[in-house]
C-alpha cells in the first residue's frame, strides 16, 4: 500500500485523486467476492445462480473425491442433499460440474460461474481450490437460498509451501481437534500442516519399539503433579496429557490428503528431547561427573543414533510427505561439554566444538533419512557448524538463517519472529489472554514478504513459501487455539498464495470480516475484529464525537467513558454507538465487544486528550515548498542527548527523507522540523504512515507519540484548524522498516488525503 502511494506522489495531485479513486473501484469490484486468498484474477459476470436443493454435482472419475466433499460440505452446512454423478464427459447442463484438466501448475484452477452452472477445472489440487472458491462465495446464512454471483477466476498459488503448524506437546489436542485445524487451513488454500509431535513437555505418537515414549513420555503433567516431573510452570495450567495410536494419525493423514494438506511432522532433535529422555533415561545426556542434571538434551551415542533411527523408521513408514522436519532449535549445547560420550565423539571425529557436535548429529541424522529416500526440515540452527547438505531450512529467529542458506542454494521456508508467530497477543497485550511479546497483530503478517529484497532472482527462487507458528505453552484448548492462529492465518493465506502485485491491506481488511459468517456456520472461534476509530486521539476540540460501527451483524458493545473496564455484566447496546461528550481535559474510553461466537469477547481502550494548537506568527509568503530535515549518525539511543551535535547530513523533501542505511550498529536519528500550511479553516486528522510511529509535535505539542505501534495503538489528531501556518516538528530513528513508509499522513476530517508537496512548507 505504501508503495503504491508513494509512485502516486511523484504525478500531479489531480491525477493522484483521480488514479486512487480508480484504484479504489477496481478493488471494492473484486472485493464484492471477498475470497481470501485472492484469486490471480477475478471478473464479476452478469446475474447469479442459485443452487438447487437437488443439485446435481457432475465429476470425472478423478474429480470425484473432491465431489464428495463439495456434496458432504453442502449437506453438513446447508442441509442441501446434492447427488454427485460420475460421467467421462460432463454434460454441459449439469449445475455444478468438477473437470479434471491437465496442468503443469500444481494447485491451478479455473471456475466459471454463469447464472445456468457453476464449471470449475482443473489439476488434482486445482479442483480442490476451485471448489475453495465457491464455498466461499455461498451466504453464509441458513435457510437463505444458495445464490452465487457470476464471476470468472483463473488462479493459482505463488509458492508451493503454504504453511500452518501447531505443537500438540505443550498441550495435547484430540484427533477431532486436530482434524478441524486441518479443515478449516485447507479451505484458505492452505496445504502444510507441521505438527510438532514432540518435545520437553510431551511425547504424542505412539511408537511400537519404545512404547515407552507413550506410557510415560506423553503423561508427563500426570508424572509433574506426582511431583515426579519437574514442575511444568511455563505451561498457563497444569497441561494436557495424550498421544495419537498409528491408526489414529494414519485416519488424520487421510483426512489431509482428502484436503491436498500435506502433514510435516517434527520429531525433535538434539534438544527440546526431555519427554522422550524421561520415559528412556539413557537418551539423555549425562555430565562428567555422572550426576543427571536437567536433561532436555539427547548424548550424541551410538545408543540415542540407534534409538532416533528407530523411531523415524516408524514416523516414514506412516506419514507420505517427501519431508520429515527434526527439529534442531534452541539445542543446550554446552551440555555436550560435560558428556563424556560428546566429548570422546569431538576426540574421534575431530569436531573442534559443541557447535560441530551438533552438525555432525544432524548431518547423521541427515545421513539416514536420504537413505530412506526423506529429505530433512530443521529450523535455523542447523546452520550452526556447518549445514547437512540437502537440507531445508526453516528459518524462525528472523530471516537471517533463511537468507544465509538461500545463498547458500539450500531450500528455506520462511517463518520468522514475529511476523509468523502466533502465540503473540495479536492487540493490546494489556488486553488479550498471555501470549509471548510484542504483539504481531494480522496487518504485520500481511505485509510480510516471504522473498526478501537481499536475494537475488536466482537465489530467491529458493524460499519454498511461508508458514505461521503456533506454540502452545499458553495454550490450553481448541477453541483458545482457533482465537491464537485465526484471522492471522488468513493473512498467511494470502501472503503465499496470491500474486506479489495483488496485495492490498485495505481490501484484506474487509474481506477478512467476511469469513465471520463462514467462521460461525463451522463453529469456528477466531478472534473477533476490533471496532474501526477507537483510537487515541489528540484534538483541539470542545467535544470529543465519534460513530462506532461493527462489520458484523448483531454485535453488542459495553462501553465506559472515563469507567471502568466493562464486563460481561455491564449493560450492552448494539452497534451503531454514537458518542457526542464536551470535553474538558481528557476521556478515556473503553470497550467490551461480543458477538455469537462462543461468547467471545474483545476489549479495546482509547484516550482522548485535550490540547491548545495556536497558529505560528510567520509570513507564508516566506516559506519554501518541503519541510527541513536534519540525519544523525550515532550510537546514542536518546535523541533528548543529541542536542547542539551536528548533523552528518541536512536537507529538504516533502516525501521520503532519504537515509542510507550504514549497515553497521549506527543509529540513524531524523529530526524534521518546518510548518504545515491550512488555507481553509476545517478539521483535519494528522496521522503516520509509520509502523512505528515518530514524535511529531506540532506548535510544540505532541500530536504522535513515538515508538507505538500504528496497528497496535493507533493515533490520531483531530484538529480544527484556521488558516495559517503550524509549526511541525518531529523526530524517528531510521531503519529499513520505515524507510518507504509515509511520517505525515493528513487529510481533511471523513474526507480525502492531502497531497505533502502542498502544506509542508519550512
Ligand atoms: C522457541 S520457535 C521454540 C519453541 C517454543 C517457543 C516459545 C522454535 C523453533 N522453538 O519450542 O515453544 O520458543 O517458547
């Protein structure tokens, strides 16, 4: 979106209002479909076509599975009892008719919809996605007649590798559970579910060698409250115990492939491994001395080599995918140092450190799933002492792990904190449940961008696509679980399925608040959205009005001004709420808002302050176009500290300030400082593009706090203003972040965007 406006300014302000407007049409035309992931292309026909309560599902003999479940889905959801009908050449009267055409493009489809039938083509997947399409097209409501609007869609995904995981360690999740996390990622497009099947806090696959890992290894919150385990305190409750027979995880296999989801599974390695060391203590490391200390680390002996071996004999024997991931994160490698069996192994194969003990491991590792025809998945670390040669890296620290080994021509999924990491609250943290900080809310996974601009072409071809992260420690349930993944999921969705050029955050906005109805029709407990303009807001005004509206039908909002938090109990009232207060000094509003789903509830808070803007005693006739701009190259974190330096470089723009990144640890602090310039009294809102937002002040006062998050905390000032000049200030550190975002956003109240070249003058 940035971007977008940023080639808008350099063309003349009528053309921007004229192109932004085109741009807004084209967008709410495709948007009328509201399907996430956006199809590559998507045109609106003429009329609509209402499916028959009888309907007839026509199918090749290939198509036909995908026909069943378009058949099942109808009949579970709407009660509608379609037929499917197996023919070698569909007859062109049938309503719904499923083709198996041949393309070189996995996942490819087409679907027309005319107002007599609904024809979608294409590969094995393609079909499948086809069909994706049409469920979402469907209302959402029951007993409502199925009518679907015309359209054309030729579509298919941009990365093979659309992921989605979910750890059953931390907390147990039942096949039922798990199947219903599969079904609803696979009707976003969605195809790799990685299931992280162990780890310290529990063992959940059953292995017919060891069975062990199962008797014990997956009660270990039953053995912690024997006290017989460590305490399990980084776990929200005492945990959930269980594990998954062979039959159980073959009928979840079957219940993907059904869906085109290929299952990952992770069986961890060298550390995370205190279950499975609890249930078999002589997998575990053991220090010089011979004492047990907290073992969560594997000994690198022929005995644990043996053992791991065994076990991923078993996990190949079931799980089909050609990848089998093993973890390798967050290994306690100095643990190694103290194992006699470590040390003797770094004496005979002439490993110079812990480091090169863990590459060696993997690299065996590595060794033995190539001989069983697996390829193996680790997460960044891996790179550490040397990286296994055919590889996959799944880069989770940041991008740096996934770049390096891109370059390196290794296979990357990328899925870096924060951006793909869901256990973090996904708003205000003071106000969601305990997650890990700080906040990734669903517009930071969105703009997320799995090829990073350090790749060359050729080396970005590399990133197999993107994959959002679910660990369960806090965690306790499904339906806690489907508020944690969802909507943030979707934005995955989007991100690795969708053309680069198709992104549009404004769009997926409001289509994301369209698969409410889809979500509540499966039962499905995403995380509500937030009410639009609750935000904080500075102004000059003597009343503080606002319109709260929500997009979703029969919500009911608590709200206090100046009160408490409301609550449950608090008495509700149903959206529109207009508020219209005098204000005197400061308001703080808070909200409680529910839908139908599951009686969930989201709270936000806002505060309104009120602030003097007087108009700056100069000429305008003395100002020059721009604002004035000043960069410090630094190491000094606190800009208050830079007073009376000299700036490394000085300028004016009505844009970008232009910084070069050194690269080094070098701060780059941007100080601007000139006026804006009102020719017509009216109210206006004063915002930033930033992300993380710059202190901007204007005739002195703060009007933008820095440092929040603009997604997270949002900021605004509303402000009559008079003809004339104000003086604005501000300063931001620069970084890669914010060097395209736009710092000054302003416009007139409810109206259009000003253009920057026309009121920042200095
Ligand atoms: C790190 S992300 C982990 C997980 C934890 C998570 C949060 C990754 C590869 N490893 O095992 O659950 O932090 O504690």
């Amino acid at each position: 979106m940035y971007s977008r406006f940023l080639a808008m300014y350099n063309i003349s302000s009528l053309k921007y209002i004229l192109l932004s407007a085109a741009l807004f049409l084209s967008a709410a035309l495709k948007a009328q479909f509201h399907i996430i992931p956006q199809p590559v292309s998507i045109k609106a026909g003429s009329g609509s076509i209402v499916l028959a309560k009888n309907a007839v599902i026509g199918v090749n003999k290939e198509t036909e599975p995908v026909g069943r479940y378009l058949q099942d889905y109808l009949n579970q959801n709407y009660n509608l009892q379609a037929t499917v009908k197996v023919y070698e050449q569909i007859p062109a009267k049938t309503p719904i008719r499923l083709n198996n055409v041949w393309s070189n493009q996995e996942g490819a489809y087409t679907m027309h919809v005319s107002n007599a039938s609904v024809s979608i083509s294409g590969n094995g997947a393609g079909v499948f996605y086809g069909v994706q399409s049409l469920i979402q097209l469907l209302p959402t409501d029951k007993g409502v007649p199925l009518k679907v609007a015309a359209c054309t869609i030729a579509d298919q995904p941009r990365f093979g590798w659309r992921g989605l995981s979910l750890d059953v360690s931390r907390h147990f999740f039942t096949v039922d559970e798990v199947k219903k996390y599969i079904d609803v990622m696979a009707h976003y497009k969605l195809n790799t579910f990685h299931w992280h099947l162990t780890d310290d806090e529990g063992w959940r696959i059953q292995i017919d060698k060891y069975p062990k890992l199962t008797e014990v290894g997956a009660k270990i919150s039953y053995y912690a409250k024997r006290g017989e385990f460590r305490k399990l305190d980084n776990l929200i409750d005492d945990g959930r115990d269980g594990f998954y027979t062979k039959d159980e995880i073959r009928d979840v296999i079957k219940y993907a492939q059904d869906r085109f989801v290929t299952i990952l599974p992770e069986i961890e390695m060298p550390g995370h491994s205190e279950a499975a060391i609890f249930a078999y203590p002589q997998l575990g490391c053991q220090d010089s001395t011979g004492a047990k200390h907290r073992v969560r680390m594997l000994d690198p002996g022929e005995y644990t080599f043996k053992f791991m071996e065994d076990v991923l004999t078993e996990v190949i024997e079931l799980f089909p995918n050609q990848y089998v991931h093993i973890g390798g994160d967050e290994a306690e490698m100095v643990d190694w140092l103290k194992s006699p069996t470590a040390v003797s192994l770094m004496k005979r194969e002439h490993l110079k450190n812990e480091k090169e003990v863990q590459s060696y491991f993997i690299k065996r590792i590595e060794k033995f799933l190539l001989s069983k025809n697996k390829r193996l998945v680790g997460w960044d670390e891996i790179l550490q002492g040397g990286l296994a040669e055919s590889a996959t890296v799944m880069s989770w620290q940041g991008e740096a792990g996934g770049i390096a080994a891109a370059k390196m021509r290794h296979h990357v999924v990328m899925t870096p904190l924060p951006y793909m990491y869901f256990d973090a609250p996904q708003a205000n943290e003071d106000l969601e449940p305990i997650g890990w900080n700080p906040p990734v809310t669903w517009q930071m996974v969105y703009n997320y961008e799995p090829q990073s601009k350090e790749l060359t072409n050729a080396e970005a071809e590399y990133i197999l696509g993107a994959q959002g992260n679910i660990w369960n420690e806090k965690v306790p349930n499904a339906q806690h679980l489907q508020y944690m993944v969802y909507p943030r999921a979707l934005a995955v969705a989007e991100l690795t399925w969708s053309p680069k050029n198709e992104k549009n955050l404004d769009r997926f906005g409001w289509k994301m608040k369209n698969q409410y109805g889809l979500f509540k029709l499966w039962d499905f407990n995403a995380r509500l959205p937030d009410i639009d303009g609750i935000d904080d807001v500075v102004t000059n005004k003597s009343r503080f009005k606002v319109t709260l509206n929500y997009p979703l039908k029969g919500a009911k909002v608590r709200y206090s001004l100046n009160g408490k938090m409301p609550d449950a109990n608090s008495s509700a009232v149903a959206f529109p709420v207009k508020i219209n207060v005098p204000l005197k000094d400061s308001i703080g509003l808070r909200t409680f808002t529910t839908w139908t789903l599951n009686d969930q509830h989201i709270r936000q808070t806002a505060n309104v302050k009120r602030v003097t803007i007087r108009v700056a005693h100069v000429k305008a006739a003395n100002l020059k176009p721009g604002i004035a701009y000043e960069i410090f190259k630094t190491k000094e974190q606190q800009i208050a500290r830079l007073e009376g330096e000299k700036p490394a470089e000085t300028g004016v723009t009505s844009l970008v300030v232009p910084v070069k990144s050194t690269g080094d640890e070098t701060i780059n602090w941007v100080k601007i400082k000139g006026f804006i310039k009102i020719n017509k009294e009216a109210d206006y809102e004063l915002t930033s593009g930033f992300e993380v937002t710059p202190a901007l002040f204007l005739d002195a006062v703060p009007v933008i706090k820095p440092g929040l998050n603009t997604y997270v905390e949002h900021q605004n000032a509303l402000l009559h203003l008079k003809k004339g000049v104000y003086a604005l200030t501000g300063n931001y550190m620069a970084n890669k972040a914010n060097e395209n975002q736009t710092l000054i956003e302003l416009k007139v109240d409810g109206g259009e965007k000003l253009y920057p070249k026309f009121y920042l003058v200095h």
